[in-house]
C-alpha cells in the first residue's frame, strides 16, 4: 500500500507517493494561487493527488490515505483548517472537500510543524524512536512535539507553538505582538538582526568584510561563518545566540524528557559547529544531571520532510 503527502505552504502544493517506509516513490507540484476560493485551491490539490498517482504509475485503489500537512491550526478530528493566516483560511473543510474529488478515501490534516517531526520520527534522525521535538531554526523557529509515537497539537489545535515561548521576560518584540519569545533569539532572523548590529558597531568584524559594510546583505550564514573563521564578534553573536537556543532545549528535556531533539532549519546547516555548542551548554544546566537526556542531533530531513509527515498521518497508529 502506498500514502499520498500534501505540503500545503503559501506559494506551491507539494505532493509525494511515498511508501510505509517514508520513501518518496513521486513527487510534484502547483502553485498554490492563495487568494482564490479554497473550493479552487482543493480542487487543483485533488487533481494533483490524482495526476502523482497516474503518473507513478499506480492507482488511487492502491492508496491507504491522504494527509495534508498545512500551515496554521488544524483540527484532526473533523479535518478542518481552524485558520491559517497565509491561506486566508478561516474553518475551511479540507478533507470534506478532498473527498469530492478523491471519494471516500481517509483524509487527515494537521500543522505542517507538526508534520514535520513525525516524518523525522518515520525517515529522518528519530527512525524507530517515538519521544521526539523538532525545532525548525528558519525565519521563525517552528516545533512539533510526538509524545509516545503521537502528535501533541493541544485540546485548542494551536499546541507546539515552541517558538512563541516566552523565554525572556519582556524581551524584544515579536512578530506575535508579544515580547520574549524563542524565536526572537533563536531564528535565522536573530542571527541576522545581531549580524546587521555588528556591522554598524563594529567595522573591524569579520562580518562587516564578508557584506562590505552593507547590512543588508547580513545573512544566517554570513554571521555563521565569520563566527567559524573565530572572529571575536561574531562569536559573542554566535555564543548568545547558542546559550538561548540551549536554554529552550534545556526547558524542553525538563518537561517533555524526548528520546531525540532535532534541528532542522537552515540555521541547522552549520552542522556540528552548532550541535557541539548547543550539547555543551545544555548539559550545564540541564536539571537531571546524573541521568541520560535527550539526544540533541541534525535533522537530515529538507523540504521533503513536509511530504513525509503528512503522508504518515495515515500510517500513525502503525508506525
Ligand atoms: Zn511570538
């Protein structure tokens, strides 16, 4: 039996034929048109099922499901999307709809975050394992959280919001309207933010050569390679940044104790340079210290892991 995966995002529907071991056998894509009414945009969603089926060369009578992975809230139960500001999604019923076009095949929906760290759990670092957070270190920082092989999306469907934690008191501004929140310290954005600052106070950093003076040319990367290179400003960026990150995970262990702690995200692409000092830090003040935590590792995930996730929400339960 094989499983379709929908990767619902704001520019392009991704959809893989992958099988139960989370291999994507096909894949393709459409743009997505936001903006139109969602009965068009689901209608394009099914056809595309419909054409990866054909053209993998299988039939749909040989599909076990169909999962959506989807930006916002979703609601499992009655495969809804509650919202989903990208979308301009307000109580959209994605699998009634779906079920239209593809008949009475199963649908399921949840949050592409949430998505994300089950395919980790079915095909990337957490294989096998079923305790398991992902922390997608991108624009923003996403989560997903799996307690006992089980997605945890909340009572509300707005759980696992790990990157709106407040984990500064009154610290800077969010784009949620609150103040504090991990992600502010954690994303790529962060990096960048204290990356344009050093290059305005600092002119001698290793990041001010590498843009030329030009802040706007401040990446994630630019400020992770000066820091690599050793420069001293770039490493207290880099230190700062790698102390916050740590102090989420730690907090994460103490409440959840997962099995694995994956990184995913292009911050995530520095590789053991971040992973020893994140480890480092998180085992100073991590609150069992006498006892094994979580396993702090590299997603070897990409963007296909969307596919896999939301493909496996048929398979959970078997997996
Ligand atoms: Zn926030």
């Amino acid at each position: 039996m094989y499983y379709i995966g929908v990767d619902l995002g704001g520019t392009n529907i991704a959809v893989g034929l992958v099988d139960k071991e989370g291999q994507i056998l096909h894949q393709d894509s459409v743009p997505t048109g936001v903006g139109r009414p969602y009965e068009m945009i689901l209608k394009d969603m099914a056809d595309l099922v419909k054409k990866v089926v054909a053209d993998s060369g299988h039939t749909m009578a040989e599909i076990e499901s169909v999962g959506v992975g989807s930006p916002g809230a979703a609601d499992t139960e009655k495969g809804e999307i509650v919202f989903a500001n990208n979308l301009y999604w307000h109580f959209v019923p994605v699998r009634a709809e779906l079920q239209k076009h593809l008949g009475a095949i199963p649908v399921s929906i949840d949050n592409d975050a949430n998505v994300a760290a089950l395919a980790e759990m079915v095909a990337g670092s957490a294989k096998g394992r079923r305790d398991v957070i992902l922390l997608t270190l991108g624009t923003g920082v996403g989560g997903g959280v799996i307690v006992g092989g089980r997605i945890v999306g909340g009572h509300h469907h707005v759980g696992a919001e790990i990157g709106h934690m407040i984990t500064v008191t009154d610290g800077e501004m969010c784009t949620c309207g609150n103040r504090g929140c991990f992600e502010r310290y954690t994303s790529a954005t962060a990096l960048i933010r204290m990356g344009r600052q050093a290059v305005v106070d600092n002119p001698g950093s290793a990041i001010h050569v590498a843009v030329g003076g030009d802040m706007e040319k401040v990446t994630a990367k630019v400020v992770l390679d000066a820091a690599k290179s050793g420069d001293i400003i770039a490493m207290e960026i880099f230190e700062r940044y790698v102390h916050h990150l740590a102090m989420g995970i730690v907090s994460l262990i103490n409440i959840f104790d997962p099995e694995v702690i994956a990184l995913g995200g292009g911050v995530s692409k520095a590789g053991d340079f971040l992973l020893d000092a994140v480890r480092a830090d998180v085992e100073k003040h991590i609150f069992y210290k006498d006892i094994p935590h979580a396993e702090i590792t590299i997603s070897p995930l990409g963007n296909e892991a969307g596919i896999i996730g939301a493909a496996m929400l048929g398979a959970m339960g078997q997996i």
